[in-house]
C-alpha cells in the first residue's frame, strides 16, 4: 500500500475493503460487528479494545521501523471551523475526519508519502473500523 502507485481516478468507498483515488489509498485492515442488534456497552468496549490492542500492536511495529508517529488531529478536516464557503477537505483526510477524531503518521522515508492508522465508527449502529491511509505529503505535512 505504500508503495502501489496511486489510482488516476477516484474509487467508491464499500467496494472491498480497500480504495483510493489521485494521491491516496485508504484500506479497512480489521473490522468489529455491526451494533445494529446489539448496542449493549461491554460489547462496544470489548469491541474497542480489540481495535485499539491491534492499533497499539501495529503501531509499536512501525515506530520500530519508523519512529514516533505524529499525531495528527482531524477535526480542522471536517471545515466546521472554516470560514470559506462550500470547503472541502481533500482525501482521504476528508473520510478518515468523518470517522475519526484524530490519526497517528508517520512520515515514510525518502519518500513524499506518509502513513496513517486510526480507528473509526460512520455511526453507532456500524462497525466500528481499523484503518491505514496512504497520501502524498503536500495532503498533511504543509
């Protein structure tokens, strides 16, 4: 994923567990239940903490490789706080502030990618979603 060259155009999201589009690639590498039936909150926080154990896991493997991440804070994606009409955030930043509230990155070496991990929930009733993002760094590092 960090190195596959990105798509020419953009892909829907829900079509395999894995898309992109012009300077991104987004991928769901695990997912819980859904909560449709079931909203019960040991089930949630059971739930939550086998994503963040896997997060955690994952994350140690790649400060290995790569050092601390940063942690990039996702609300300013959402453009609730611009002042410019019709804003849109670029992706896959703006997805990833749709689930999220922030995400770890790690900048990739000798390269303009970056890589980020978060786990993220659409609505109550959804899975909730550990995701990797891939993007070119003029998306985030400015």
């Amino acid at each position: 994923m960090t190195a596959l060259p990105f798509p020419e155009e953009k892909q829907r999201a829900g079509q395999g567990s894995s898309w992109g589009g012009p300077g991104y690639h987004l991928a769901v590498l695990r997912e819980s239940q859904d909560f449709w039936e079931d909203r019960d909150e040991e089930i949630v926080a059971a739930a939550e903490q086998e994503l963040e154990d896997d997060l955690d896991a994952l994350a140690a493997a790649l400060a290995g490789r790569w050092g601390h991440p940063q942690t990039v804070d996702l609300s300013p994606y959402l453009g609730l706080d611009h002042h410019i009409p019709d804003f849109v955030a670029t992706e896959p930043l703006a997805f990833m502030s749709g689930l999220a509230g922030s995400m770890q990155v790690w900048q990739l070496p000798q390269s303009s990618r970056w890589l980020a991990l978060t786990i993220g929930q659409a609505d109550p009733e959804f899975p909730l979603q550990l995701l990797a993002a891939v993007g070119t760094e003029s998306l985030i590092f400015r």
